[in-house]
C-alpha cells in the first residue's frame, strides 16, 4: 500500500515596500505603524496596534518614502518635524545599498 506525502507549504505573507512598490516577505521588510497624535514608530515586531506600512531595508527606499510624503500617504497622518527626522535618522543608518 502506497502512503502518499503531503508536502505542506508554510505561507508566508508578502507587503509592498511604498517607496519603490516591490513585493516581498512581511519580515523583510520595515514595518511602521501609526499610533496616538499621527505619530509614526518602527514596529519591530510586527504586531502593534495602529496602521501600518512597509519600507525595504535600504536607504533609498526611506529617502523616497519620507521625501515623497508617500509614507504620511500610507499611513493617513501628517509627520511631525521631530517624529520624520527620527524615521530619517534610521533609515539613514540601514546598512544597505
């Protein structure tokens, strides 16, 4: 008698990166999250309450999503001149191209 195997697939969830539009897995990507006031936070682990986007890990993709306005866009707010200075300050110290 002949047991057939299933091979499962685990699913993994894709976002879209709204600087540069590519799709990839969720943990590649920098997830940011609205919270209280239309302040914007890194959300590291992915599960904080609030709307959320995404940003590849590479500076360009922050410098375009910050400069652009396509992150408040996303997000539904309006950043605050200190809040998007610190999302500045981080994007600028990814290591990547």
């Amino acid at each position: 008698m002949k047991t057939k195997t299933k091979s499962i697939s685990k699913h993994t969830p894709q976002r879209t990166c709204v600087a540069c539009r590519t799709v990839s897995d969720k943990r590649e990507l920098v997830r940011l999250v609205r919270v209280e006031d239309g302040i914007a936070e890194i959300d590291d682990s992915g599960r904080k309450n609030g709307r959320g986007a995404y940003l590849c890990r590479r500076q360009k993709c922050w410098q375009e999503g910050l400069k652009g306005g396509r992150l408040e866009r996303a997000l539904r707010t309006t950043l605050k001149p200190e809040n998007k200075k610190r999302l500045v300050e981080y994007g600028s110290s990814i290591q990547g191209d």
